[in-house]
C-alpha cells in the first residue's frame, strides 16, 4: 500500500528546507560579497610607493577613486587584473582607478604587472597597512573611494566587468 499523505507531507517539509537553504544561502552570499563601510574605516594617511618608484596618498585625490586590492598568490585577483585595467583605461577621464598589490614583494608584483600588461597605477603595500585599516579579510578586495578619501564601499570578492560598472555608477555616478 502507497502511503500518499507521508509522500505529501515529506516532499512539503523538503521543499520548506530547500526554500530555508536557498534563502540562507542568498543572505550568506550578500554578506560574503558586499560590505558596508563602518564609520572607524580610514585609508591610510601616509604615502605609498608606486611600481614606477613614485609616491602616492591613496587617501585624497582630484578624482573620486577605486582601489582594487591584489596580491600574486591571489587566482581571482590574477583572473580579474586585466578587465579592471580595461576598465581604468574606460573611466580614466572621471575616475582614478588603483592597484593595492598587497604583502608582496615589489619585484613579485612587477613581475605579474609585466606579465599581465597592466597600465593602471599600481602601489605597493608590502605591509597590508589598507588592509588592516579597512578590515578587509580576503583578496581581492575593491574599494570606491571619494575625492576627499572617504571611503564609500568595499566590495570583497572577485568582480566582473559588468558588476564593476554597476558598482562604478552606484558609488560614483559613472555613467548616469
């Protein structure tokens, strides 16, 4: 004999758990990827040191600016680097964009530069001082700043091109 009401009843309370599952999943995932700025979170005050051994504050600027924070052993940083240099060329005339190559060695990070083809700036942060300062737990790490050096959103995890583009006109009305 087919017992149809258990049937019934233990598909109704799986599909109550896939649903709990997906909604948990989801909010999970928008924490995991997006973060928003709590009020103690500063950039650095102090110069950094550009691939081409120039200086650079990351904490003001004419132009608001996106801090794109990488590091050589980083696979989804390495993956990301050349659409977020496409990108830079894209915006160069409203937004500064500016790679944070983090806790490596500069002759390391000069060599994926090369390697890559980057032409956006690219500052060396041997010390992961941004980092630290903005609590940021994994890599790659973008960061939208204003024109004053206020920092706006931090986005943590791989982006693509389409979503920094929706995140560049949501933070700093690109595009509008």
């Amino acid at each position: 004999m087919i017992d149809r009401a258990g049937d019934s009843a233990n598909r109704s309370q799986s599909s109550r758990l896939m649903r709990l599952v997906t909604i948990t999943g989801a909010i999970l995932g928008i924490t995991i990827v997006s973060c928003a700025v709590a009020p103690d979170q500063a950039l650095p005050s102090e110069p950094f040191e550009t691939l081409d051994n120039a200086s650079m504050r990351l904490d003001n600027g004419e132009l608001p600016r996106v801090l794109n924070l990488w590091a050589t052993w980083c696979a989804p940083c390495r993956a990301e680097l050349p659409m977020i240099d496409e990108v830079a060329d894209l915006v160069k005339a409203d937004i500064e964009i500016i790679g944070v190559n983090t806790g490596d060695r500069s002759n390391d990070a000069q060599e994926l530069v090369d390697e890559l083809g980057l032409s956006f700036t690219q500052v060396l942060d041997p010390d992961a001082l941004v980092q630290a300062a903005l609590k940021v737990t994994g890599m790659p790490a973008t960061v939208f700043v204003d024109q004053f050096g206020g920092v706006i959103y931090v986005h943590s995890g791989e982006v693509d091109r389409d979503e920094l583009l929706d995140l560049l006109a949501t933070h700093h009305g690109y595009g509008r």
